[in-house]
C-alpha cells in the first residue's frame, strides 16, 4: 500500500472555490433536505438525488457563493454542522477519496467567506515580524525574538494574527495556516540573519502525529544556517489544551531535535501550574493579563510574584510579555523576571528591531 508524502490536512492546501462544478450534499433530515432545495431552487437551480439522502447541486459563476450564504441564513445552526458536503469542479467526478474531502456545510459556508485566506496561503502571503525579548536587568541587551506572522492582503496592507487565526480557526485552516507560519518564520530568521534566540509559536491542536507533521518543519530548518539550539518552539492556547499526552509527545518531539521549550501565556488561567508540572518547560511567559498595571494592582502583583517565584525555584527562565510602562519594568525586573517583551523596548518589525528603548532608572 502506497503511503501519502503529504498530509491532507495541513499541506494539501483546500482549492479556491471553481468558478464552475458540482455540490453534494448529505442532510440530516428531510426537513434539511426541502430547505436546500428550495434555496438551490430560488437562484434558478434544479437539484437532483444521484443517491438516497445526497442532493447535487450544479454550479457556475457566482451561483455557489449565493446558494452558502442563502443556506446560512434558512438552515438552523445544527442543520449545517450535520449537513456534509462535497465540493467538485465542473468535470470532476465524485471517487472514493472524495470521501477526505467531505466537511461540514459550515465550514464551507465560513470558508466562502475567508476565501481570502485560501489565497493568502495558496501566494504564501505572510511575513514575519520580530519582537525583541531583553534581559530584565540589562535591557539594551537582546536575549532573542519572537516571530509573529502577519498576512498580506491584496491591497498590500498587512492583516494583524487575530484576524488570520480567526478565520482559520472558523474555516478549518488553522492546520495549514500554523504549518505555513513556521516555516515562513524560520525562513525569515535565517534571511535576517537573526543569531539571538528565535521563539515560533505553534498550535498543539494543528498537529497530528508528531513525527510526521513536523517534518516540514525540520526540513525546513536543515534549509537554512539556523541550529536548533538557537530555536525555542512556543506552545500558545495553551488553556484550551485538552490532550496532555498528545501535546508531550510533539515536545518530545522537538526537544529530541535538540529545539528549545516555551510555555505561553503563563497565569492566564487555572491550567498553569499543572502544565509546568507536566511539560517542564525551559522558559514560561507571564501573561500580559497579568503585566498590565503590575505595579499599581496588588492582586495581578502577588499572582505575578508567586508565579516568577514558582519559575525560578525551579530553574524555568520567565519572560514578561506586553511591559509598556517604566514602572511595570521596575516591577518585575525587582521580582526576578529573566526577561521582558513589550512595546516599551520595541515593536514588532522586520527587519528585526535592532534600536532598543532603554527606560531610565531613578
């Protein structure tokens, strides 16, 4: 039996709606069933049933993208998690591995409307920018930089994370946009020559099997003059982890490639503290939920405190995220932060920022 070279989900990279083809659907009830051919039939459409319970729709222009978001607006929430669909080019027929292309019509319908994501991702349209991360006690001195991805529209102007990772969360690209992110964050680290640590966030639950879904990241590092030991992967959502063994597997993974380990978001929530126990990470970062007013709110100051403390007893390098004010750096420069991030030393750019706001000691 032949083995796939690439994964469907993450570098198989979903086609651009055809200005021309065919929709299968399989609906959950008959109700669902009269709906859709009722809106298929209000845009001039006439829907036929090659199978007990499937409809087929043909399509052309901008038919498709009228029938979805007329579809949205008719069927219940639950009819269109539970209606399945297969999208097919006109000229295509529908084969066995049609099958791996079924998804749900609300992801088709939200995908209908990111569809300039598929875009993004199909022209690789992303750009890094680096963040620098300084030494608490010594801010002039950059310990490293976090890579953040940014798209680029067609337009030319750059489309912030949360709208990436929005839309691919909704659209069910959040696999191929999190592969697509690393790779282009180490290109960039190497194209600017970046020798200080690099920290590159990655999803848990974009991963599948570790040793497979990690090869194109592996490879391409080996493209490149960057040694892992000069790279540190940083797990993100980290409270909506709900596999542990899953996620230590991938960090076994990488720490056998020699990479380093970051713990996000550190304080966001209840799961802190079993999380350090469970992934022994070699550096945590103290949320900026928690840095934001450090200095002036007793409650987020004993929180903070008693986690850097936590971190330090047990050898875990801490790095302070979102520090904009002087006195929060003083702050947590005073209660052991090993280092800072914020916009009070730089913003992300690229190149790297190499002018480093130095604050004022008093």
């Amino acid at each position: 039996m032949a083995h796939r070279a690439t994964c469907i989900s993450c570098e198989s990279l979903p086609d651009a709606f055809p200005a021309a083809g065919t929709l299968f659907l399989a609906a959950p009830l008959e109700h669902t069933q009269r709906l859709i051919v009722d809106v298929a039939r209000e845009q001039g459409l006439e829907p036929s049933v090659p199978e007990p319970d499937v409809l087929q729709v043909s399509f052309q222009g901008d038919d498709l993208p009228q029938v979805l978001q007329r579809l949205s607006e008719r069927l219940s929430a639950g009819e269109c998690e539970e209606t399945r669909v297969v999208l097919l080019r006109a000229g295509e027929e529908p084969r066995i591995r049609s099958m791996l292309l079924a998804d749900r019509l609300s992801v088709l319908v939200r995908r209908s409307r990111a569809h300039w994501l598929v875009d993004v991702l199909a022209t690789n349209a992303l750009v890094t920018h680096f963040q620098p991360i300084v030494v608490s006690d010594d801010p002039g001195q950059v310990f490293g930089y976090e890579a953040l991805t940014r798209g680029v529209g067609v337009d030319g102007e750059l489309i912030p994370p949360t709208a990436l990772y929005g839309a691919a969360v909704t659209s069910n690209l959040l696999y191929h946009l999190d592969r697509a992110a690393r790779i282009e964050a180490i290109r960039a680290a190497a194209d600017n020559g970046i020798e200080a640590t690099t920290f590159i966030n990655f999803t848990p639950s974009s991963i599948y099997t570790p040793e497979f879904c990690l090869r194109s990241t592996i490879a391409a590092m080996r493209r490149t003059a960057l040694t892992p030991d000069r790279v540190v992967f940083e797990v993100v959502e980290t409270e909506r982890i709900q596999d542990m063994g899953h996620l230590e597997a991938i960090l076994r993974t990488y720490r056998d490639k020699g990479f380093g380990i970051a713990l996000d978001d550190l304080g966001a929530g209840f799961a802190s503290m079993r999380l350090l126990n469970s992934l022994r990470p070699d550096f945590v970062k103290l949320d900026m939920s928690l840095v934001r007013g450090v200095d002036t709110d007793g409650y987020k100051a004993t929180i903070a405190g008693k986690l850097l403390e936590t971190a330090r007893s047990l050898g875990i390098r801490s790095i302070a995220e979102g520090v904009e004010t002087e006195a929060e750096w003083r702050w947590l420069t005073e209660n052991g932060a090993t280092y800072q991030q914020g916009f009070l030393f730089a913003r992300p750019a690229t190149p790297p920022p190499v002018t480093i706001t130095v604050p004022v000691t008093s």
